[in-house]
C-alpha cells in the first residue's frame, strides 16, 4: 500500500511536469489579449450638436471601422471642460477611456479653475492632434452690422448694449471674445450657455458667438446667421468673401492662436505605451485619409494626424500662452 502510494504521488509529480511542459510549448495561452478587445469610450467635453462633437464622431466613425470594435462618444460638457477632464481622470489608465479635446481646455480650463488642480501634462499622455480649424464670429441675421468693421463701430456707440454668448466661463469664445472687447476698448455682455447658443444667435435672443467653423459655416450658408469674421491667418475657401479677424487690425489674433483650435485624443498618464502607439497610428491614418480630409475640408478643418511628441510641444506653448491671458484678464474662478 505504501509502495502503490509512493507510485500514486510520482505519478502526479510527473503529470504535473508534463503539463507544465505543455503550456510552455504553447506560447499564446499566456499571451496578453490584443489591444483593443472591447469598446473604448471617448469623452467629448461638449454637448451633442456642438463644433467639437461633430468634429469628434467623423473620427469615432472611422476609427470603428480601422480598429473593429466601438468608439463610443460620450458627452460631457460643462466648467470648461473641467468636467469631462475629471471624468476620463475617476477612470483606469487602460486605454479604454480616451480624452477628446481641444486648444481651449488644454491651455485654458486650467487656469480658469486653479483650484481643480488640472495639469495636461501630468493627467494624461498625448496621442494625436488630429485637425486644426478655425472660428467663425457669426451674429444674429438681426443684428445692425454685417462685419467686423461694422460691429466695432456698433459697440463702441452702445457700450455695455450688446450681448455675446459663449460655452461657458472660461471656453474658447469667452476669453477670445474677450480678450478682442479689451484690445478694441469696447465693452459687450457674456452670457455663458451650457449647450451649443447658436439656436438663440439664429433667433436674434443674443447677438453674437464664437462658433467653430464644423457647424458655424452650414449655418451661414443657410443664410441662418451671418459671418463677420475668420480667426486665423488667412480666409477660407467655405466663405472667401469673410475677412479674418487680422483684416480689421492686424495682430489681433496672433495668426490665429487666440482664435483658432485644434483638435486631439488623450488618454490618462499611465495607460501602456504600446497602446498609445497603436492608437497614433490608426488615427494617423484616418487624419490622413481622402474621405476624412474631404469631410473636414467642408467645415475648413485640416486634418493633420501629428505625433504624440508634437501634440506635446503644442500643449506647452499654449499653456504658457493663454495662462498670461487668462490672468490679465482676471477671469480664474
């Protein structure tokens, strides 16, 4: 019986080798699983049917289709974009909860809200800026002027009579809009809205907005609003008879870096390199390729698709930039 016992015991101590064996020979049971493998949801601080959002889903779509499993826009707007930061940061760094953002809340929101304690570069690792377009200054089809020559001359004889909207305290209208009333020494009201005001523009309940040029050029196409002016250095060929805000004194925008924006994905600092990786390159891709640029040259956006490295450099001198701005104009909540 101990003899049996002692074969019993070998006999497992063997098996168990042998099977160790197995798995070593099969390299892939223990492989990790390949990236992605499920859907990944992608924050867009912006409300459904806003400049940023429309711009978003044509990359989501795309990108659905390049990696085989869902990009799922998730819309978080609100404090600048503070809110979807904190949202994708309660996350895990996995790769499966991205950042959609833009010029304004990276150089900006944080500056805004100092207290929230918001760092680009140390919340999250660069991907890809993957397009660049510019601002439409759009007004209600009401409105007494028709350019941005005419509108200077309004407000400067109504001081304190005209209303301008914008996404919030501390968004890119805002402290655009803003910072021009200081150079020009015109005095408009803010009147800060949570969701998309270009409806109220439309409508003639507030006058003017900042509006990206993804959904502002349809509606000035439509005859819905007019177009007094183009941020960035040069017209667009969407609306080639509106001058750029350099047009009416030059230097005003700064070849478009206090007006225009740019567009890019972020995930959280720690997410794994070779999924950064692979995420630059699909959306490289899709930046790149002859539908996307088609698409976006309709809303006068340049798809670019730039390295994370790049991406990086961006964020530093916009940081810099706009937190000079930001303090001068004393808008930090």
């Amino acid at each position: 019986m101990k003899f049996k016992k002692q074969l019993d015991r070998r006999a497992f101590v063997l098996g168990m080798g042998a099977g160790a064996t197995g798995l070593m020979g099969a390299p892939n049971v223990f492989a990790a699983d390949p990236y992605p493998n499920k859907a990944i949801r992608v924050v867009v601080p912006f409300p459904p049917g806003a400049n940023v959002d429309v711009v978003a889903r044509i990359f989501t779509d795309k990108l659905t289709k390049e990696m085989g499993h869902p990009f799922v826009v998730e819309n978080k707007p609100g404090a600048g974009g503070a809110l979807g930061w904190d949202t994708v940061m309660q996350r895990p760094a996995d790769g499966y909860s991205l950042f959609y953002s833009v010029r304004s809340i990276m150089g900006i929101t944080p500056h805004v809200y100092p207290k929230s304690k918001l760092d680009p570069v140390k919340d999250f690792t660069a991907i890809s800026q993957i397009c660049t377009l510019p601002h439409v200054l759009i007004a209600t089809p009401k409105a007494p002027f028709s350019n941005m020559k005419e509108l200077v001359e309004y407000a400067r004889a109504n001081p304190g009579k005209l209303d301008y909207a914008s996404l919030g305290v501390g968004s890119h209208p805002h402290l655009a809009v803003e910072y021009w009333a200081q150079q020009l020494g015109i005095k408009i009201n803010h009147i800060p809205y949570t969701g998309n005001p270009a409806i109220d523009v439309m409508s003639g309940t507030v006058s003017i907005f900042l509006e990206g040029s993804g959904t502002a050029v349809p509606r000035v196409q439509s005859g819905g609003v007019k177009a007094l002016a183009i941020t960035g250095g040069s017209r667009i060929d969407a609306l080639p008879n509106v001058g750029t805000v350099n047009e009416y004194k030059a230097g005003l925008d700064e070849d478009g870096i206090i007006g225009s924006t740019w567009h890019g994905f972020f995930a959280r600092r720690g997410t794994p390199d070779s999924f950064v990786a692979e995420l630059n390159k699909q959306m490289t891709k899709v930046a790149q390729d002859r539908d996307t640029v088609k698409r976006l040259t309709e809303f006068a956006a340049v798809g670019t698709g730039t390295s994370a490295e790049s991406l990086n450099a961006v964020i530093a001198k916009d940081y810099e930039f706009f937190g000079n701005i930001v303090r001068n104009l004393k808008i930090a909540t």
